[in-house]
C-alpha cells in the first residue's frame, strides 16, 4: 500500500546528490575515496569521541564492536529483550550468550536494578541498547561495569542525537555503535559507525572489516576478518546528512512538540524524557490501552494512509531465542506499542491531520 504518511522516510535537502556524483566524476566509488575519511572525522566531532570507523551497516558494526573486545565462545553479553533483533544477532555472531533484561517501566530502556541478577563468572559485556533514541540510565551502568569489571558497549542504532547528562549518546562505553540505514535521523542508504576512545580498539575494528589485513604489509592478512566496509559514495551522502544534522534534530523536535500538544487529551501514552536526558525521539511511539485496541487503531490509521509500525516484539519471544522467564515490562511494551509517523519532513498540518485521525478512533472532539 502506497501511504501518504510513511512510518520514515530520509530528508535529502542538502549536498547528497552533488557528492554521490562527485564520487561518479572522480570514479572513486566503492571503499576508498575522500568522503570516507570526512564523514569519519565529522561523525566524531559530532559526537565528540576520538575515532569513529565507517562500516557497512549497523549490524556488522555490532558485530565487529564485539570482536574487537575480545567476546566469544563461553562468554555472556547482557543485553535488553526490547529491542531490534540485530543487538541479540550480534551477540550470537560471535558465538557469545545473549542474556535478556527487562526494562524500565518509564524509560523502556534496560533496568539497571536488573542487570546485577543476571551477572555471572561469564559474563563479559553489557549491552546498552537506546530504544528509540531515549538514552540509558548509563551512570548506573557504568557503575555496575566498574564494579563488575564489565565492558560496555552503546547500541546506538535509533540514537543520533540523543544526550545524558548533556554528553552524547556513545560516549560512555568502551566502544559504541551507530546505524545509518534509510529510516535512521541521519542516513547513507545502508551504513554503520563503530566509535570508541581506545586506540588499540579503533586499529582491531579498522582490520577486522578490512580482511584481517596485517599492520604495514600489503595484502598480507594475520587475522580473519571480515569485507565491512562502508563504500565511498555512502560516506558521500553521510557527510551531506551531517552538514544538515543540526536542522534535522530541530525539526524532530518540532515534530514531537507537535505531537504532544496534539495528543493532550487523547486516550495513548507518549513516551516521555525521563531523567537528565536529551531523547531523540527517533520514532515516536504510543502505547493503546490493550494488544487489541493497538490492533484496532493500526488498522484504522492505515486505511487512512498512514503508516504505523508495531513496537519491538521482546526478543525472549521469538523461536530462536526463546527463553521461559517473564519479563513482563517489555512483554506489555511489545503488545501495546505504536510507531507513528517520525521523519523531520512532516509538516504541522500533516501531524494535525494524523493526530485527527487517531483522536477521531477514539472519538475526541479537537
């Protein structure tokens, strides 16, 4: 179906095109060329961590988070089952043990006060993931890491622009992860970030997503990698993205300004700032009052030509990761969950309209 409100969709307004062309022009277009290197420097600078490492999406980005710390066979990540399924696969891609945590009630992110239960002799990592751009309570994780001896590693896949305690999301782990697929704030088409302060991480990542390729040598490879890189023209419209980024954060927050004084007096649930915290709202997400009136509503809006999408199903829930213990905050989460129409190009009118529609389901004179 054809919608006249997408869930997301890219702002391309800026030097995107110029640049791919200027990659088609100079025929630098697959994983080496001047655009790589300037979308990296950016990023950090951005997000005002020391190395930032193009990969070619979020997912390997995950993946290569983990093997660079050293995570493998035997070894147990702790990592919320709200989440997208790409911060379990991870985990599973380098033979490690996803181990599930409920979330906070208020945030929906991670529950500190839960991650202690789930620590072993095993484990090696926790995994902040920041659901839907609303950080985690990382001074508690960062506490428990300490005390625990524990990496850290930030999923911050739906997280650009996103803040606690007025630092950016991404820099309070040993390394973190960013994705730039086509419905994130800022995107490269298919793209991803790995992003850490440690040296001797950033120079494992850079080898690993290029073949294991050894230090100083051409086309001598040491280490089984992997082919991770991100390609030329990607980075070309990644550094396009970020010249705009600061207008593109201004109009998300404009959209879910919007959002909330239109949804005031209606029957759902926003998800709300919690804490000192600076929350992206990638995408905005309601909770209905039942699975059903969830159901019931989608339904209703999509015959309207509006798109929504179904909140994260709890990992724990699916066949492969099937676990028996509850975790009912994030069990209500997934049941109860809407994503509306989140992109930066909504207009007023448009979040009128949209908002019209869902007071009008449940019958609330505007």
């Amino acid at each position: 179906m054809n919608y006249n409100f997408p869930v997301y969709k890219p702002s391309l307004k800026g030097n995107e095109k110029k640049y791919v062309d200027d990659c088609l022009d100079s025929t630098w277009i697959s994983s080496k060329g001047k655009y790589i290197k300037l979308f990296e420097d950016r990023f950090s600078e951005f997000v005002d961590i020391k190395y930032s490492i193009a990969v070619s999406n979020g997912t390997v980005a995950l993946h290569l988070a983990l093997l660079a710390l050293g995570i493998g066979e035997g070894d147990e990540v702790i990592v919320p089952t709200f989440t997208y399924i790409a911060s379990v696969n991870a985990i599973k891609y380098a033979y490690a043990k996803p181990v599930f945590v409920d979330s906070h009630p208020q945030t929906w992110q991670i529950d500190p006060s839960e991650i202690r239960e789930k620590i072993t002799k095993k484990t090696k990592a926790i995994m902040a993931v920041h659901i839907y751009g609303h950080p985690c309570d990382m001074n508690q994780i960062k506490k428990i890491a300490k005390e625990n001896n524990l990496y850290i590693i930030e999923d911050c896949a739906e997280a650009i622009g996103s803040y606690y305690d007025n630092k950016h999301a991404g820099s309070f782990s040993d390394i973190a992860t960013f994705s730039f697929f086509g419905n994130k704030t800022i995107t490269t088409g298919e793209g991803g970030m790995v992003c850490t302060n440690n040296k001797n991480l950033e120079e494992m990542v850079i080898r690993l997503k290029g073949q294991g390729l050894a230090t100083g040598k051409e086309y001598f490879h040491d280490i089984i990698g992997y082919n991770y890189r991100m390609t030329n023209i990607c980075a070309a419209i990644g550094f396009a993205q970020l010249e705009r980024i600061s207008d593109i954060l201004k109009e998300k927050d404009r959209v879910i300004a919007e959002y909330k004084q239109a949804l005031k007096n209606v029957p759902v649930h926003i998800h709300q700032e919690i804490g000192n915290v600076k929350h992206s709202y990638w995408m905005i997400t309601i909770l209905a009052s039942s699975e059903k009136e969830k159901s019931n509503l989608r339904n209703y809006l999509s015959e309207n030509g509006i798109e929504t999408r179904p909140a994260f199903h709890p990992v724990h829930t699916m066949p492969m990761y099937v676990d028996v213990n509850a975790y009912p905050v994030a069990e209500d989460l997934g049941k109860r969950g809407i994503n509306l129409p989140s992109y930066p190009d909504l207009s007023n009118d448009d979040i009128r309209f949209i908002t019209s529609r869902i007071a009008a389901y449940f019958n609330v004179k505007k």
